[in-house]
C-alpha cells in the first residue's frame, strides 16, 4: 500500500459522503486547473496595451510573453516529485498562495522588469499547481473506471480555459485595465485556499530516502534550457545562434546527467522504471507527438484566418470556438470510449481522425469556406482530445500511485516540450514553403522580397510601402505562398499524426480494472480540522496483455 500519510483501509463505497466528496474534490481541482490554463492564454489580448502603457523594448516584451510558461515547464518535475515527498496538498495550497499574491504584483506592476518578475512567480505557482492536480486525482479516485471520468472532465476544464483566456481578456480590456487580467485571479484564489484545505486530502509517497535536490535542481535547470532553445528555434531565431545553440546544448547535457544521476540513486527523485512499461512511455510519446503535430498548425491557422481571409481577431476566436467545443465534448465522452474501446483503438483512432481532419483542411484556399473550417475544426478539437485523453490516462493509470506527482509533471512536460518543438518544427516548414514563392516577383527589389519573406504579415508591410503594380503584386504572391506552405504543413502534420497512431499500437488493448479494496477516505468539513487525515489508496498497476 503506498501514497498515503495514514492507512486506512475500508470497503469501496462504503461511506456515501466520502463517494460524494471525490466529486467535490474533483470540482476544486479543475477550478485551479481553469486558473492555470486561462492565465496562459488571458494575456495575448493584453499585449498591445501593456506595450503602450509600459513601453517594453523587444526583449523586454517577449519576456513579458514568454516567461510563465518557460518557468512552469521548467520547473513542474521538481514541485512534482517534492509534493510526492512533503504532501501533493500542501504544494498545491502553496502554489495558491504565490499564485494570487503574484496575480496581485502583476494587476499592479509599474514597470516592464516588476511585471516579468510576477509573470516569472505565476509560473513558480503554476508549476506547482498543476501536477499536484492529476496526482491528487489520481490518489482520490483510485477506481479507474471513475478515473477515467474524472480526468475526461479534468481535460474538457483545461480545454475551455485556453478557449476563454483571450476572450476574458478582451471582455476586462474592454471595460477596465490591462492589470485587470491578473486581478481577477485574486478572488478565486481566495475561495480556492480554504476550500481546499478544508475538502482536499492530503497524500504522499512512501517517503524512503531523501528527497534528490540536486537531481531537481539538475532538471529545472536543463528543462529551462532545453524548452527556451525551443521557444527560440519556434520563433525564428537561427540554430546557430549562440543565445538559442547555448541554453539548447547545456540543458541537453543537464538533463543527460540527471537520467543517468537518477538511474543509478537508490531512492531517485524520478523512478525511471516506469518507462520499461510500454503503456507508459507510448503514452508520453503520444502526447509528444499530438502536440508536435498540432500547436504549431494552431498558430499558422490563426494567421490564415486572421491575414488571409482579413477576419478581425474576434471573428478570428469564433470561428476557432468550435475546435475547443468538439475538444470539451470528446473529453466528457472520453470515459465511456476507452471502456468500450480500449487504449490502443481509442488513440489510434483519435491520431487517424485528427490526420483526417488534417487533411480535410488542405482544401482551404484564398477564399473563405466557412462550412469547410467548420467540419474540419470540429473533427480536429475531436480528434486531438480524444487522443490525448485515452494517452493521460494510460499513463497515470500505469505510474505507481508513490510516483503519482512525478508522472503528472512527466505528462505536463512532455506536452510542453512537444509544443515547444512543434512550433519550431512545423514554423521551419511553413517558412520552407513560403519563403521560394516571393523570391522574383515582377518589379519588387530583391531587399524587398527578402524581407517579405520572413512572414505574411511583414510581406503586407513592404506591400504597403512599395504600393502600386509592384505592391499588389507582392501582396497577391505572398498570400498565394502562406496558402501553398499551408498545405504543405499540413501534410506533414498528417504525417507525423499518422506515425502517431502506428506507436499507439503497443499501447494495451483493453482497459483493465482490477478490483480494488481500499479507496482515499476524503474528510468531511469538521474533521478536515484535525491534524492528521485517514487516506487510503492502493497501487494500481495495469498491464498490457
């Protein structure tokens, strides 16, 4: 029996309020995820008004941008596997706490450095906050029929908070500050800390040995690295920049050390065994890879929509508002398919449908196909959620429930990374395939069309400069070039889903539900008062066949 403070073990259901409080328990946690996510996303919408009140320069700004998901990623293995040590709820009160003091310094920061110093801290808090989320989940529903559900639900929450974070924003902007999308994290935070110090059980690993603060150190340090290259490498920069080529090989070489460091420690900080289980590293390589295939395509649909169809940014989120719908619902209905469908045919059918609805948007051109976008959209919201909901699950349901922590911030990290790496992958492409259609367009000068090349919008600029002949001309040839790289994206993106759902075959056929004799016993309100909590929960292991 392991991942608890005090055992004590009870019949399943036998107690109707502790049944009833998982699901309460369950509405706490994905109020703090639909923090996380929408904090991520709230700010975008911002940009343009942080710039003119507090006049950030270029690297001030992109790290004003840039910096709450580079400290979260880098940091959610080490909160991770220190919550599986000090207790999951503890971190996750903490990252509370920091999260709306932070929220506060930012509402009210006077300068550029003031406001990345708070958007820094949020990402401390956020990386606490969200694999303490899962790995609490994963210690109070200990039946996976039921985990299952609750993750469907879990994911649908994080799908609506990327899809909300800019139109809240726009909503506050309209009526108040730019300070006010921070601010508005505060009162929620304030509910959100005594809930859950009254509702959420506490729980932890064995607790054998100590607790590896090199090896964690190691990890930030290399995953800061390695995820700021990435970034560098997706927005642009050249590889042999010694500002992207540097931070890249020194986290690599990081995070190299802390493999073999955690290999050969008798109590590692994470247990790498797990990744001898096929369901569990297919599982972390399907999340890899959805998201290498996806985010990046997110992005370059967005300008599409925005620079060639001329929608404004608002009829920009509409349009992409069905994606994150199709994704809600294939997360509510996620539970009942991976019971009838099993692991294996459920992502590779959610890899298939997504290639699918990849290609369905090839048809895309200069002209608006609303219908089109439409169908195309709802099958990809429906398709990547599936897919990623049926590789969660597998992959906390295979971690011991003492390295529940540390497995929720390997899935975190690598759905990061592969976003990370997916915006510079499929951004190289797209610029493969744009950048030859503006090298010799009548009566633009060769410095023009170099410039054109970099992007869309900077070839409307020069456009706009050159006007006459010669500016239509180049305005209609790059637009023509976005669509043709576009497609070309596309396709690989259909490729690399398709390799996908090829590794999701080791994945296990069935869902296997072993039968379990002891459940987390939640605390009512009067007993979450008292000094220790009685949580029980059994090691689930399931195999593949």
């Amino acid at each position: 029996m392991s991942g608890t403070t005090t055992a004590a073990v009870r019949p399943r259901r036998r107690a109707t309020g502790a049944g009833a409080n998982r699901w309460v328990v369950l509405v706490v946690l994905c109020v703090s995820l639909l923090l996380v996510t929408l904090d991520a996303t709230v700010l975008h919408v911002a940009v343009p008004a942080v710039t003119e009140d507090l006049k950030p320069g270029a690297i001030e700004l992109l790290w004003i941008v840039d910096v709450y998901p580079l400290v979260c990623a880098s940091l959610l293995i080490l909160f991770g596997t220190l919550g599986d040590r000090v207790g999951r709820r503890r971190i996750l009160l903490l990252g509370y706490a920091l999260f709306g003091v932070a929220s506060a310094v930012a509402a009210f920061a006077g300068t550029a450095e003031t406001l990345i110093l708070a958007r820094a801290l949020l990402g401390v808090g956020g990386a606490m906050i969200m694999p303490a989320t899962l790995s609490i989940l994963r210690q109070v529903f200990p039946d996976r029929r039921e985990r299952a559900l609750a993750i469907g639900i879990w994911s649908a929450v994080a799908a609506v908070g990327a899809a909300v974070g800019p139109l809240l924003g726009g909503f506050l902007l309209e009526h108040f500050w730019w300070g006010a999308v921070f601010l508005v994290n505060i009162p929620l935070m304030l509910v959100s800390l005594p809930v859950g110090r009254m509702l959420l059980p506490e729980s932890r690993g064995d607790g054998t040995g100590p607790w590896d603060v090199v090896g964690a150190l190691m990890a930030a340090v290399g995953l800061f690295g390695v995820v700021f290259g990435v970034k560098r490498l997706g927005g642009g920069e050249p590889v042999a920049s010694p500002i992207t080529l540097v931070p890249l090989l020194a986290g690599a070489v990081l995070l190299f050390f802390f493999v073999r460091r955690q290999g050969r420690r008798p109590h590692p900080l994470v247990d790498l065994r797990m990744f001898r289980r096929p369901a569990f590293s297919t599982s972390v390589g399907c999340i890899v890879l959805a998201m290498l295939a996806l985010v990046g395509l997110e992005l370059i649909a967005a300008q599409y929509l925005q620079l060639v169809l001329g929608l404004s940014p608002l009829q920009t989120g509409l349009r992409l508002l069905p994606l994150t719908i199709a994704a809600m619902a294939a997360g509510l209905a996620g539970a009942r398919m991976l019971r009838r469908f099993g692991p294996r045919r459920m992502v590779c059918f959610g890899f298939c449908l997504t290639a699918a609805a990849v290609v369905t948007l090839t048809a895309m051109g200069g002209t608006d196909k609303a219908g089109l976008l439409l169908f195309g959209f709802v099958l990809l919201g429906f398709g990547l959620e599936t897919t990623l909901f049926g590789a969660y699950e597998s992959m906390l349901s295979e971690a011991p429930a003492e390295q529940a922590g540390g497995a929720a911030a390997i899935g975190e990290t690598s759905y990061q990374l592969g976003a990370g790496i997916g915006i510079a992958l499929l951004g190289s492409v797209m610029n493969a395939a744009y950048a030859p259609g503006l090298a010799s367009v009548p009566g633009v000068p060769p410095h023009a069309s170099d410039a054109a090349g970099h992007s869309l919008g900077e070839a409307y600029e020069v456009a706009g400069r050159l006007g006459g002949s010669a500016g239509a001309a180049l305005r209609r040839a790059a637009r023509d070039s976005f669509v043709h790289g576009l497609h070309v994206t596309l396709l690989v993106s259909a490729g690399l889903l398709l390799l996908g759902a090829v590794m999701a075959l080791r994945l296990p056929r069935v869902m296997q539900c072993g039968e379990e004799s002891a459940e987390v016993e939640l605390p009512s309100p009067r007993e979450a008062e008292k000094p220790r909590v009685a949580v029980a929960a059994l090691d689930v292991r399931d195999t593949a066949p």
